[in-house]
C-alpha cells in the first residue's frame, strides 16, 4: 500500500504545481482573445509550436535521460546532471546556427531570435526541473512552477494591457520569465553545487544518449500529432484560422492537466516499481483509475462546452466551441498513450516508443494533408483524433509484449464508443442536454461494478 500512498502524495504535490500554473494559464485565455486579433494569437501559437519541436532535436531530449538515470541507482545523480548541462551547451551554440535558416519561414522571420532565446531557456528549464525531482525536492518543483507561471501572467498583462505590444509582448513574457525561473532554480536548488562535484563518465554519457536519442523521433512525432496540424492550418487555411483552432485546444488542455500532474508522478513512481517488486496489478488498477477519470471529465466537459466557450473567449472566436468535444476525446486517448508510454521508460523501450509514436504521426500527417485543405480547422480535429486513437492502441498492444496490464476490452471499448458519439453530437448541436444525459448515465451504468471496487479502495487507502 506504501507505493500508492507514494504515488498519490507525488500526485498531490505536483497537483499543487501543475493546477496553479494551468489555472493561471487558462483565466489568460480571455486576455488572449481580447488584447490581440486571431491573426495576432495564431502567430503567436505558431513559434511556441515551433519551438517545442526545436527543443526535442537541440536538446537530444536529454531531460528525460535525466530523471530515468538519476533515479536509478546504480549512478551518480551529479554526474547525470553534467551530462545534461553538457547537451545543453552543444544545444546553445547549434541553435544560433541554425536560427537564420529557420527565420526564412516568413511568417515568424521577424520574431526568431525571440524563438531561439526561448528554446533554450526552456532546455535549461526542463533539465534543471526534471532534476529536481531527481533530488526529491518535489514541492520546490511545484512552487517555482507556480511562480514563473505568476511572472509569466504578470508581464503578459504588462506587455499586453498596459503597451499593447501584441505578438512581441506574449513573447518577451514567456521569455522573461523563464530567464528568471531559471536562475532561481539553478541557485536555490543548489545544483550549482551539484555540478561543483560531478565527473564526466564517458560510458554514462554514452548511455545517456543513446536512451535519450530515439525520443528525438518520438517526440518529433508527438510534436506532429499535437501540433504539425497548426502550422498546416496557418499555410492551408490563414492565420485567424489558426488562432481560432488555437482558442479550442485550450480547452482539452484541462484534461491535459489532470493528465500532466498524473504523469510527473507516475514517471518517477513506475521507474521505481519496476526495478523492485514489478507487480502487475498495481499497473492495472492505476490504469483503471486514469482511464475512467479522464473519459468521465470529458463527458462533463463537453457537456457544458456550448454554454462556457461563450463567456469565456472573445467575439472573434465564438465558432471555436464546435471543435472542442473532438478534441476532448483525443485528450482522453492521449492520456491512455502517455500512461504506456511511461511504461515504456520505465523498460527503457525508447526504441519502441518512437514506432508506436511514429506511425500515429504519419496517420496524422496523411489525414490533415487530406482532409484541411476541403474541411479546413475540422480536417485538422478529426486528423488528431485518429492520431491519438492510433498511438493509444498500438502502445496497448505492444506493451503486452513484455508485462500483464490488464484491461477490460469490451468496457474500454463501450466507454469509448459513449465518448466519441456523445462529442460528435455536442458538435453538430443536436440535443446537446438530451443526448449528454444518456451519455452519462450509461457511462455510470456500464462502470458501476468498477467504480464500486474503486471507491472501497479508496475508502480503505485513506483510513489506514
């Protein structure tokens, strides 16, 4: 019972982090809409989109090689730490290269020395705070995430508000702020000490690299399925229509936060259960749980979408809402794919990580070159939907190949169903209330027996 009571304070801890810095992030959304044009907002979105993409290929995604091999124990956390910092400098000085190439892209030319500042700083930021969480320093990761989120909103109400500076302003605000977060981490984490006793280990590097190297693809294709659809939008459809496609994905990202928050602690919670008693009922109740939270939070989401989206973004966006049940749904089956690919980390499978990951991209790929340029932003949904059904499945497939997860197949596949129907209807607006209260009540129905067990668990779990 220890490992789930580790699990759920890891939970909790990052819930604090996580659910202030999205909270902060999602009451920016009417700001957003409101200070700058869809145009304005979809070039903004597109260099952070771009930008995730650089920060996989410069960085090696060496961040995640950070915490798997600074939570084993057979290294010297230190030294896993200098390798990080070692990529990051080669990342630096690669990334000033190739930044004129990249500013041929017209549309971003003239804001791509803020984009490279940018990728950096978060290289920096997503080595020192997966370190942290190396260190077991779990509630200062979640404060400083509080904080630069703060910082961020902040200076975005400065820059946006008080100097009207548009697309500039969203930009030095995620840039200051990082900047700083930053320092403060690397100073009051005192990794700077860290660093002052590590050793350079040529076969830990090596090792380092090559675990981290593959993900390079996988999160290249999970840039593609997330994200490649925006940059087609913007060259297929127009800029505005970006920004309103934009406007809807923010919506799917609250399941993207219970997902997130999960997520930090199960990477660090299954890399330790793996390596000690490696039982399978544990993966399977956690999977359990995950899986009905998410596709019972979309239910309630979409059910409500039509009504919030109108008070919550700008005029210019009000078709946004249509988009959102569809993008719900992938969130769900995101959330099913991230869990696998935890297990994947765990077995140090980067290999088939990266396949699985690939192939969901490539259906992407070809689905949005399709489908956008006739159904324009709708061609994009339904290309992430299929995406995220694909990656899901494959990884549950596999994943069989190497330990026992079990999954009620019918149940997973009836709640599915149920899922995806009910946000096809929200969609086309056809008795939104009526069809969502058969939805849910047959969502209850089907999962009565399971929510039963879980609840005794739970009960169990709290009075010890």
């Amino acid at each position: 019972m220890s490992r789930y009571k580790s699990l759920l304070k890891d939970t909790l801890i990052f819930a604090i982090g996580s659910i202030g810095t999205k909270l902060i992030l999602f009451l920016m959304v009417p700001l957003y809409t409101n200070y700058m044009t869809s145009a304005e907002y979809g070039t903004a979105d597109l260099i952070f989109t771009i930008a995730q993409l650089l920060v996989s290929i410069l960085s090696v995604v060496i961040f995640d090689a950070v915490i798997r091999f600074g939570l084993s124990g057979g290294e010297k956390r230190e030294n896993v730490l200098l390798v990080g910092f070692i990529v990051f400098v080669f990342s630096i000085i690669l990334g000033a290269a190739i930044t004129p190439i990249i500013g041929l892209y017209k549309t971003i030319s003239e804001w791509k020395w803020y984009l490279y500042f940018y990728v950096v700083l978060s290289i920096l930021y997503s080595i020192e705070f997966n370190y942290l969480k190396v260190m077991g320093k779990n509630k200062q990761y979640a404060a400083f995430n509080i904080l630069q989120t703060g910082m961020m909103a902040s200076f975005n109400v400065y820059f946006l508000v008080n100097k009207s500076l548009g697309v500039q302003g969203y930009l030095l605000a995620y840039i200051l702020s990082t900047f700083i977060i930053d320092i403060i981490a690397f100073i009051s984490g005192k990794l700077w000490k860290e660093l002052s006793k590590a050793k350079f280990e040529k076969a830990l590097f090596c090792n380092m690299i090559s675990f981290s190297a593959p993900l390079i693809l996988n999160n290249v294709s999970w840039w593609i399925i997330h994200s490649s659809d925006k940059v087609m939008v913007e060259i297929m459809v127009s800029t505005a229509a970006l920004g309103i496609y934009t406007a809807a994905a923010k919506i799917p990202a609250l399941i993207n936060v219970i997902v997130s928050i999960f997520q930090q602690a199960w990477d660090i919670s299954v890399i330790k259960e793996i390596e000690t008693t490696n039982e399978s009922d544990y993966y399977s109740d956690v999977f359990k749980c995950l899986f009905l939270f998410t596709s019972g939070a979309c239910l309630v989401f979409v059910t409500i979408i039509k009504v919030f989206m109108h008070y919550y973004i700008g005029i210019e966006f009000a078709d946004a809402w249509r988009y959102v049940p569809l993008l719900l749904v992938s969130a769900v089956f995101a959330a099913v794919a991230s869990y696998y690919g935890s297990m994947y980390g765990a077995l140090k499978k980067s290999v088939n990580n990266m396949f699985t990951t690939l192939l969901a991209a490539a259906v992407n790929i070809v689905i949005n070159g399709l489908l956008i340029p006739f159904m324009g932003i709708w061609g994009a949904v339904i290309g992430t939907l299929i995406a995220y059904i694909v990656v899901a499945f494959a990884r549950m497939i596999d994943v069989r190949r190497y330990m026992m997860i079990s999954v009620n197949c019918k149940t997973f596949l009836s709640i599915s169903v149920i899922i995806l129907i009910h946000a096809i209807a929200v969609s086309l607006d056809f008795h939104i209330y009526a069809i969502s209260l058969l939805a849910i009540l047959a969502f209850v129905s089907i999962n009565l027996h399971d929510l039963g067990i879980l609840v005794k668990k739970f009960s169990k779990f709290i009075l010890r």
